[in-house]
C-alpha cells in the first residue's frame, strides 16, 4: 500500500514530534552505544565500508604529515624500466639475460643481497634447446657430431641454469604467490616455521589452497623466497603487506621478510605473542617486526614514489652505473614499466611500483621504523571515544550553535592532538576515525535536537502568547531562555483602554464590508504601534475598542514609558489615517486612550469552554474609567498618577482629581504632554497649574480669569474652556463645604 502525500506528512510530523520529546542525553548515550560496537565487537566491520575507509583516511592523513622523503642507501631499486624494454627486448627476457644481470650485481656493484619481484614458475625455452633436442632424439639422433655438439652446447643453452648458477654467487630471493585459484606450479620453498614450532600458540590466519613459485633448480639455488601479495583495503588502496602466509602445515614469509632474514643472516624467524595469545610480533634474528594478529605489517613510506634510488636495469646490464654506485645495497629488481602491471595503488599514488613497495618494507624493518597497531588498540579507540563523546553530550552549550560548534572542534582537536603525539612518539596506530564521526553525529544531534526543541519551545509559545504578542516576540522570548506561563499570578504592570469616539454614529453610515474594512485597517495600525513601543501585549478587541497591557508575559521595568509612548504614537496616527480613510470615502474619527498603572491579576483566565490570556483588577477597571473620561474633558490621553511617577522625564498635564464610579479615594488624572518640553509649552504648564490650584482654592472669579486667557491662547485646548465654564457654574453654585476639589462621577 503506497503512502499518500498527506500520509507521508503526518508520517514525519510524528517523527519529530518523537524526536522533539526523547531526552537529548538519553538519545545522545544511545548513540555513543552504538559507536563503542564498532571498536568493542566485530559489529559493521565486514558490513559497513565507510568506517574503514574512513580510518584509511584517517591514517592517510598521519602518514602525509610524517614523511621523511628520504632514500635509504641499504637498498635499491634496479628497474626494468621503458629504457630497458626499448633496449634490451620485449619482456619476459632471457633468463641468461637475468643471469648477466645477476652477475654485475654481485661482481661489479657488490651488492649485499638481490631479490626479484619477478616470477619464475615457467622454464625459459628461448635458447631453442627444446628443438635441438627433439632434433637430437629423432631427425638427428644418428648424426654423432651433432649429437655431441648439442652435449657441449647445452650448459650455453640451458638459460635456466645459467641463471641458476649466477645466483649462487651471493645471497638471492625469489618471489613466490598464493593465487586464490587452486592451482600449484614451481616448487614450494621450505616455511620459516610450521605450527609444531609454536607450541599450540594459534595464528588466525586462513589457509591457502594454491601456490606459484619459480623452477626447483631456481628455488634450490636462491638463498629464500617470500610472496609478493598484499593486502587491499576496503578503499582498494595497499596499506598492509601480510608477512606470513600459512600454506598446509606451514608459514611462509612476505618477499621482504625473506630478503631481511638473508640480510642479517637470521637463523630462525620466530613468531611473537602478546598477554593473550594475539600474534603481536615476528622475531628475525633480533629485529622485531609489529604486526597485526593476522600477520601483516603497515607499510612504512618513505615518501611518493622513486623516493629510492632507482637504476635501469639496461644501464646496469652494459655497466654504464657507476662502481660505487651502491656498494652493500640490497638490490631489488622489479618494474616500473605500465605494461608489465606491477603497479599498485597507494595513500601516495594510484600507480605506485610494487617493487618499491617491498623496499620501504625492508628498509622499515632495518631501521625498526614500523608502525604498530598495539594489542589493546580497540580498548584505548574505546575509552577516547567514551569520553569525548561524553564531553559533547554533557559539557557543550548545545542551545548555542556556534560555541557548540566550537567546542566540538576543541574536543576533536584533542583527540586529534593525542593521537599523533601516540603515533609520533610511540610509533603506535590508534583507531580514531569513529571517535571523530561519532562528535560530528552528536553535534549533529545536539543540533537537530536544539532545533527541535526550540521549534517545539516557540510553538508552545505561540500556543500560548500567539493571539496577543507577535511571531519575531514569540521568538525573541524564546531566545531569552526565560521560561513563560500562563498561569495566574500578581505583578505590577500598566494597562491601556483605547476606544473609537461616537463610533455607533459612524457605522451606521458604511455598508458593513467597508466598515469591517475600516476597522481592519485601524485595529492593526494600532496593534503594530503597541507592538512596536516596548513589546506591549494586545488582550483583546471589543468592536472598535482596544485593550492591551505592557509588562507581561515578559517582564519589562520601562512597562509604564511603553503605554504612555504607545498612546501618543497611537494620537499621532489618527490624523495619517484619516487623509487614508478620505481616498476611500470612509469617516474620519477620532479616539480616547486612558492609561493606567498598578498591581493587577494576570493569567490564563476564563471557563472550561474558553481561556483568555488577560489582566484583572482595580488598576485595570480604572484605566478603563480614565479612557471614557477623555471625551468629559476633551483629551487625547488620561493617565492615572501611578503611572505618572513611574515614568520619568515626561511633561504632564494635570487634569483633576476624580472620584470614578465605584472609588471613594479621589485619584488625581494627567494628560501627557511629552518628554523635554520646550519653554513655552513649560510656561503653558505653569499658567495651568496656578489656574488650577486657584480652582481648588475655591478663588472661582480669579480661575476663571486664568482659565479663559489659556483659553484664548491656546483655543486647540478645549481643557481650558472645559474649566473656565466649570468655574463659572461654581460662582453661581457653590459646592460643598467639605469639597475636597475632586469631581465625582457616577457613570463610567
């Protein structure tokens, strides 16, 4: 059954939502479980590539870094190069060609010891002895003088023989092979040892089923023989030589095994063992060689190829190399020409000669210069991996990308930094490609978790707080790390009531599409100014009304400047919107703002069948006083005294002093006016401040003498004239003795 689009989506949906839930530490342990499988058990070796390859890398790069690229004189190369096929014939030559190559070697450049690269397991028929015999046993056999010519000829033309006795001339390795084919040709050298000379010890190496090995009057002649079989890693790349194979009962060494155990004369070649049993080392005649448990050994490269000293093989051949070209050298002789296929691919080139090969090998195992991979490798790779892994799971700040990003690098630098010091220092090849995959998975889950997390965290949060603050304010409360809650609690915050004046009157008048186009267009004018003065919060729309409060969900010590600035912004843009409202032929209006501050109940209040994020209380009921008395007294803006001494640097207006509906403590009211006035809105200020203090002296005549000349001043004031005629009432009737200068009004 075939997922369908909506399917699939819900399938992922759910997917991160689990992710999202699962402890980070618990998953990222679960992770650091699965990498310690890898160096702990035989888990992904044989299955997965990329690890291996990944180390091979990684191993790559610490071979590069450490390079001596230098020759070293022990040994050299005698190349079967172009110049020499061009020269001296097609391959394969005549093997009395090898045995005058063999001959200069010994005689001429005193060579210490030569091995061939090169396979012998056919006879060389070149000379036509085989004819001449045939002629000898049946055209000719009666002709007695040919029969004994071909007696005296047949040491000339027997070439393998000639070749046989040059190489008696000095110390001589052959090369042998173990096809994977079944096959046996030439004849099988004697092992370096068999499992009788290991006392039960056990070698986990397979057994061979075939060999190819040069003639029995050669192999009878040579000093030993090795094999030339390498290993291929994962990458197809030779890293690895193995240097014993195991063939019937016994073990037969690598080609440069053989040619070392010839150097020095090494009377036996002994297997070595660690604590538990592991094969650890091979002994030849005093120089130990690391290998694996399965016996091979890390090439050890000297540098890219002809890093060696490298003389062709026709140079050689008519003596144009030097005497004391390379006395006591060990000469290798092999190719470097393509189309003879020798050819391997290396860390340090994809055609590297195999000869050459052989040569870093014996010059690593001279110099003891071969690295080794210590028995309790997977252990140490193990414990690093323990506890880097636990360092970027618990010590790194994953909410902060970038410094946990820096924290990741500093941990896989240490464990960089360690390892090379163990590879230069002890020479020993510690895993760590899986300890640095393994930090990239867990930065990569402690990103993803991150990113989950906080996804969840802000949809949470708008959940919450979506209806009355707006997306980038959701964020940015996120990225407080501040924790938000809906639940009811008291704080002192600061409340605006914001209200369309006559607003029954103007709707009657627009068709209902335009008039909610109308209030479309004003209502998120007005949301985006709270929004924009100190993150104010929109509680809710009542028709044309507007309530919206500051401090809260975030906390904010400047809530009162907020509402204050909020609504004189709010003032500023009615007249903008009305020049907008004219193009479209809608009403212009205008709009009474009361603002007040105090300790108010706010939380996620409501019933069971609906909750609104809100505030309650007397501060509250007040602000919502203040703004129906904006049209008693003619302003823009009234704001109790609260928050009048909580916002400083502002110019106010004081308006009166009020009793509202349901308060018996009068409460003095302010228009705000704004910050730093200039001297003659100051001097405005001071004129209207005596007017009033004369009002509530009860001096009426003299108040409203005062409160006309403003009045006549400033006519745009329409405060003045409100108590020019408040005063002019009160010389008629006076108020009560016990007046305290406070109106009282009974309505809202």
């Amino acid at each position: 059954m075939a997922f369908q689009p909506a399917g699939l989506s819900n399938l992922f949906r759910g997917l991160i939502t689990r992710l999202a839930g699962a402890p980070r530490a618990l998953a990222g342990l679960v992770i650091i479980g699965v990498f310690l499988l890898h160096p702990l058990t035989e888990f992904g070796k044989s299955t997965f590539t990329l690890l291996p390859k990944l180390e091979g890398f990684a191993y790559d790069a610490r071979l590069k870094l450490t390079l001596p690229n230098t020759d070293d004189p022990q040994v050299v190369i005698i190349d079967i190069d172009e110049t020499s096929l061009q020269r001296e014939g097609r391959w394969p030559w005549s093997r009395d060609k090898l045995a005058r190559l063999t001959t200069q070697l010994f005689d001429r450049y005193r060579a210490r010891a030569i091995a061939f690269d090169i396979l012998f397991a056919e006879r060389d028929l070149s000379s036509g002895i085989t004819v001449l015999d045939q002629l000898a046993e049946r055209e000719l056999r009666s002709d007695a003088r040919f029969v004994s010519a071909l007696q005296r000829l047949r040491p000339q033309l027997d070439f393998d023989a000639r070749f046989a006795n040059a190489m008696r001339r000095g110390p001589v390795v052959l090369a042998m092979a173990f096809p994977q084919e079944v096959e046996t040709r030439g004849e099988l050298p004697p092992p370096i040892f068999t499992e009788a000379d290991i006392a039960g010890k056990h070698i986990g190496i397979a057994p061979e089923h075939g060999y190819v090995a040069s003639l029995p009057e050669l192999v009878q002649a040579a000093a030993a023989s090795g094999h030339i079989d390498p290993v291929f890693d994962a990458d197809n790349q030779v890293r690895r030589v193995p240097m014993i194979k195991r063939y019937g009962g016994g073990y037969y060494p690598a080609l440069s095994l053989a040619v070392v155990q010839t150097a020095v004369e090494a009377k036996r070649v002994t297997p070595q063992f660690d604590s538990e049993g592991a094969l650890d080392a091979i002994d030849v005649g005093g120089l130990n060689v690391p290998v694996d448990e399965y016996g091979a050994a890390l090439i050890p490269f000297r540098g890219p190829p002809r890093t060696f000293r490298y003389h062709s093989a026709a140079a050689i051949l008519d003596g144009s190399v030097p005497v004391g070209a390379f006395p006591g050298a060990i000469a290798l002789v092999g190719t470097s020409a393509k189309g003879l296929k020798d050819l391997r691919s290396t860390p340090l080139d994809p055609d590297f000669a195999g000869v050459e090969i052989h040569a870093n090998l014996i010059a690593g195992m001279l110099n003891s210069e071969i690295k080794s991979i210590p028995a309790r490798a997977n252990a140490i790779e193990a414990l690093v991996m323990i506890v880097a892994g636990l360092l970027a799971l618990f010590a790194l700040p994953y909410r902060r990308p970038l410094l946990n990003a820096l924290g990741v690098v500093a941990v896989a630098g240490a464990v960089l930094a360690l390892n090379f010091w163990v590879w230069a220092r002890w020479s020993y090849v510690i895993p760590m490609a899986t300890t640095l995959l393994l930090l990239a998975v867990l930065f990569a889950w402690n990103m993803l978790s991150g990113f989950l997390r906080e996804g969840a965290a802000i949809r949470r949060l708008s959940g919450m707080f979506g209806e009355y603050v707006p997306p980038q304010r959701v964020a940015e409360m996120r990225e407080s790390g501040r924790r938000f809650s809906m639940e009811g609690e008291s704080r002192e915050l600061t409340v605006l009531f914001c209200d369309v004046r006559n607003f029954t009157a103007l709707s009657e008048n627009l068709p209902p599409r335009e008039l909610s186009a109308m209030l479309n267009v004003y209502l998120t004018t007005m949301t985006e100014l709270i929004h924009d003065h100190r993150h104010g919060t929109i509680d809710k729309y009542v028709g044309d009304s507007i309530m919206a409060f500051w401090g809260a969900p975030e906390a904010n010590p400047e809530h009162a400047r907020g509402a204050v600035e909020a609504a004189l912004a709010m003032q500023r843009r009615i007249p903008v919107l009305a020049d907008e409202f004219a193009h479209r032929g809608w009403p212009a209006f205008t709009i009474g703002i009361g603002v007040n501050t105090g300790t108010m109940s706010i939380g996620d209040m409501g019933s069971k069948f609906r909750k609104a994020y809100t505030v309650l209380g007397d501060a509250v009921n007040l602000a919502s006083r203040l703004e129906a008395l904006t049209k008693e007294y003619g302003v823009g803006v009234i704001a109790g005294e609260d928050t009048v001494r909580a916002v400083r640097g502002f110019a106010w207006r004081e308006i009166d002093r009020v009793r509202v509906l349901g308060k018996v403590k009068p409460v003095t009211i302010y228009e705000p006016v704004g910050p730093s006035p200039d001297d003659e809105i100051a001097a405005e200020l001071g004129r209207h401040n005596r007017a009033l203090a004369l009002y509530r002296a009860r001096n009426f005549d003299e108040a409203e003498e005062a409160f006309a000349a403003l009045a006549a001043a400033h006519p745009g004031t329409p405060l003045y004239a409100y108590f020019r005629a408040r005063c002019a009432a009160f010389r008629f009737s006076a108020p009560p003795i016990d007046w305290d200068g406070a109106t009282a009004f009974a309505t809202k």
